[in-house]
C-alpha cells in the first residue's frame, strides 16, 4: 500500500476512535514502514502471512468444479460467489495486471489467469467472513474496491452489512473524497454525486461566488496550484480557440469533436452499465464510427494519466494501448482524425475542452468539464454523472454509433443545461474533496517532480486552530450511512 495512504488512514483513525471503536488494520509482515505509522495510534495489526498459513487449505470441489465449467467472457462476467461479482473482479484484475483493454479468454494462458484469481477471490471471501466476526468488527476503512484481494474484502463486508467507508484521493494534495457504500450503491463512482447531495446543491442559488469558485477551480487544477493535478499535463500552455483551429487548420465553418479516451485496463466493469463489452470495444467502435463521418474534425485523446502511470514502458514496450487497438482494429486513420498524445501536444487540456464542440467519453471527468463550459456532451455508459438533464445519453449501441455518425447535427446546451452542468461540478470539483486540515503536506525529500502517491509526506499540523477540526466533522459523518459523501459545508453534527 501506497505511504501516503498509511499516513492518512492513521490520523482519520482518531475519528473512529472518538466514536469508540476499536482498530484494526491487515497488513503485511513485511511493510516495516507502514506498520510504524499504524502503530503510532492503538492499532491492532493483523497480518496476510498468518492468514495464509491459518486458511491454507483448498476450496470444495463443488466450487472448484463450479469455475472450471466457466468457457465464455459472459460465463466469467455474469459468475458471482455468495451474491459477490468475482468473476467481474477477476477479469479486471487480469486487465490490471497484463496492461490490456481486450480479455481473449478463449486462450488457455488468459482462462487460467482468471481462474487462479478467482480462486483467490473466493479464498479472501471466506477468510474475511471469518476475520468480520472473529473480532465483531462493524465497519471497513478502504480504498481499492474491485481489483485483486481487495475486491473481496469490500464485497465480504457489502455482503455482511458492514459499514463500508472508502476514501480516494483528488487532484488536490490536500483533500480526499469519503464515501459510504452499501449493498444498494456497491459501484458507486467516487467521483459522482448522489441524487440527494445533487438535489441540495440544485436548491441552493447558484450566484456569481459560486461561478467564480468553478472558474478558479479550472485554473487551479490545470494550472501549477496542486502537485498531483501538474503531473497530467507538465509544462503546458493555454491556446486560444483561434489560435488552436489555426494550429490543426480547421476551416471556420467546422465542428470539432474530440473521443476522450479512459485507461482502456482499469476498473473495469465497476461503474455502471456499458453500451460496450470494455473501454477498449467502445474506443474502437468510436474511432470507426468516427471514419464515416468527415463532416467533423476528430481528436482521439489519449488519457493523460499515462504520462506519470509507468505502464507505457514497464508493461505496453513503449506504445500507448489506445494507439495499438487502433492500428491493429482500423489501420491508417483518415485525414480528419487525429490521435493526441497523452501530453495533449504541449497544449493545456483545459484549452482542449473549450476548443471542442463534441465530446465523447463513456464516463470520464473530461466530459463533466466540457458540459460545465457550456459543451455537448455524449455518454456511452451510466455510473457518473449521466442522466442530470446535461448529456446525451444513448440508450444502446447503434443509437451511440448513429449519434456519431451524424453529431454534427447535435444541438448545442441550453441555458437551463449549462448550469445544470455548472452545479453538477460545483459539487463535485469544489464541495466533495474533504479539506484535510489536521495536514500539512511537502514534497518526499530529494523528490523534486510529483509523479507517485508516495512523492508526497503528510505530517500532523500543529496549528491549534486547525488540527482536529477535518477530525471531529468526519468523526459527525462516519456513522451517519444515509450521507452517501461527505460534503463541504454541512454540519453533520446537527444533522437529525
């Protein structure tokens, strides 16, 4: 597990134990250094390695027969164990670990992967089950939800009723997002809101305070406030629009479309329904539908995040996976169809959301940013922030593509659209990142670009003014199930 994680989980321990509960965190053997941080608070440590040897005994056969009767991707998708999505699990964990948006489990080295996961998966279920009642626990503390071990810990304490927290980090160095999960909302999106946080912030007036709060909002996270927002586009700059058709020559009388690519091998099948089987058939089915279409200039956008991952050279050899489908699926691209690298060509991505008039993601945070700035944009996926009344939102497949096939026909947001938008993001950009207060952060000695998690310390802040306070409201917050996230602004402590 990442350092800064470790750091930040122990100090929020201070919350739970205001509430009187006792801790306990599983760890291993091995990682002296997190250990350290948890025993800086009343931790007890429970260690994978005892685990193993404790539970080192094989399935039943009838489980064991159960997954070798699996053959097909729908066989693997739709297998669940104990009311558990672990054969979705396993396959995104596959994904994870290969580097690769395409699951060809028809080959023997793929289905056997897979089915050493699975059993692993199983394997954890029954071991957390065990560990849940051993020590009475009531509620788990996680990040990770649906990828390797941690897939079944979380699914383990959805299925017991646990109350289930997860914490994710932001763009910000300083603020990270808590959630509730339960077994009515297990594939929430962490950067999503619930219909009920977004029906209050919609009740609010949206005056100019909150209009200037977005547009600074975009500045901060694309300019050089945050480490973690830098390292998704290092040394860029703004373009205006004019500038930017100049750059591309794009005839005045032109629509601009831009597919905004995900990382095609992670978290797949987590959030919501897809009109694809993957991230990588939707990018593919876009690109062709793309190709018949020359009424618009296209950009296919590689996902930024490639930039700082390390997976380019340490598991694709150095080519973009986006760009690898492509070529190998389509061939040669016409000429009204681009690929930007991830480094968005030197160009701020915030100049690319104002520059397009289309964008196309399956749920991506791009296509948040560009309805927030008054453009269309077309979902091919549920789980985020589709369905608000500011997106077009395909009901299947050839609907997605005919929409492609003729978006210059889309019409643009209405006003009553556009700030829709505008609060959707105002919620979740500015008031969902929790301010950690009790924190203050620098950069790991010696480190002098952000890249990693762990280039980041956090150490406790001696301020009196503001240490304990993020403490006490997430202390308010913590049993309080029905509030989905924990939300800037809302004293939960006067909450009925």
């Amino acid at each position: 597990m990442n350092i800064s994680w470790a750091q930040i989980w122990t100090l929020i321990s201070l919350s739970a134990l205001k509430k009187g509960y006792k801790l306990f965190v599983l760890t291993y053997k091995k990682d002296t250094l997190l250990n350290k941080y948890y025993s800086l608070m009343p931790i007890q440590k429970i260690y994978y390695e005892d685990l193993n040897k404790e539970f080192d005994t094989d399935l039943p056969t009838n489980t064991i027969a159960s997954i070798q009767k699996l053959q097909s991707f729908e066989d693997y998708k739709c297998f669940y164990y104990n009311k558990s999505p672990l054969g979705q699990i396993a396959l995104s964990t596959y994904s994870r670990h290969i580097g690769t948006g395409l699951i060809e489990i028809e080959k023997d080295e793929v289905k056997t992967f897979v089915n050493k996961w699975l059993v692993i998966l199983i394997k954890y279920m029954i071991i957390s089950d065990i560990i849940f009642k051993r020590h009475n626990i009531k509620a788990l503390l996680t990040a990770e939800v649906f990828l390797e071990e941690y897939g079944a810990i979380y699914y383990s304490a959805i299925t017991a009723g646990l109350n289930v927290i997860r914490t994710t980090g932001t763009v910000r160095d300083d603020a990270i997002l808590f959630l509730h999960l339960s077994n009515k909302n297990d594939r929430f999106h962490q950067g999503s809101i619930p219909k009920s946080s977004f029906e209050y912030t919609q009740s609010l007036v949206w005056s100019e305070k909150q209009d200037k709060e977005l547009s600074q909002n975009f500045i901060d996270r694309y300019g050089n406030k945050w480490h973690r927002s830098k390292r998704n586009q290092p040394n860029t700059f703004m373009l205006p629009i004019e500038e930017m058709r100049k750059r591309y020559n794009i005839p005045e009388n032109k629509k601009v479309s831009i597919i905004y690519s995900h990382i095609l091998y992670d978290s797949l099948f987590f959030f919501g329904t897809d009109l694809f089987a993957s991230y990588a058939e939707w990018l593919i089915e876009s690109v062709k539908a793309a190709c018949e279409n020359n009424n618009v200039e296209w950009f296919v956008k590689v996902h930024p995040s490639n930039l700082w991952r390390g997976e380019l050279n340490s598991m694709l050899n150095g080519k973009y996976e986006e760009v690898r489908l492509i070529e190998s699926a389509i061939g040669t691209l016409p000429p009204h169809i681009r690929i930007i690298p991830a480094d968005n060509d030197g160009i701020s991505p915030y100049s690319w959301f104002q520059f397009a008039d289309y964008g196309i993601t399956v749920r991506g945070t791009s296509g948040l940013e560009m309805a927030a700035l008054g453009q269309t944009v077309i979902c091919a996926g549920t789980g985020r922030y589709e369905g608000n009344g500011f997106t077009v939102d395909p009901k299947n497949k050839e609907e997605y593509i005919s929409i492609l096939k003729n978006i210059q026909e889309v019409p643009k947001l209405t006003d009553t659209q556009k700030l829709l938008a505008k609060k959707y993001a105002h919620t979740l950009f500015i008031r969902k990142p929790f301010h950690l207060t009790s924190f203050t952060l620098e950069p790991r000695y010696g480190v002098k670009t952000i890249k990693a998690s762990d280039d980041i310390i956090y150490l406790p802040n001696n301020s009196k003014k503001t240490f304990m306070t993020d403490i006490n409201i997430i202390a308010e917050w913590l049993e309080k199930t029905d509030r989905i996230d924990l939300l800037e602004g809302v004293d939960y402590a006067l909450e009925k």
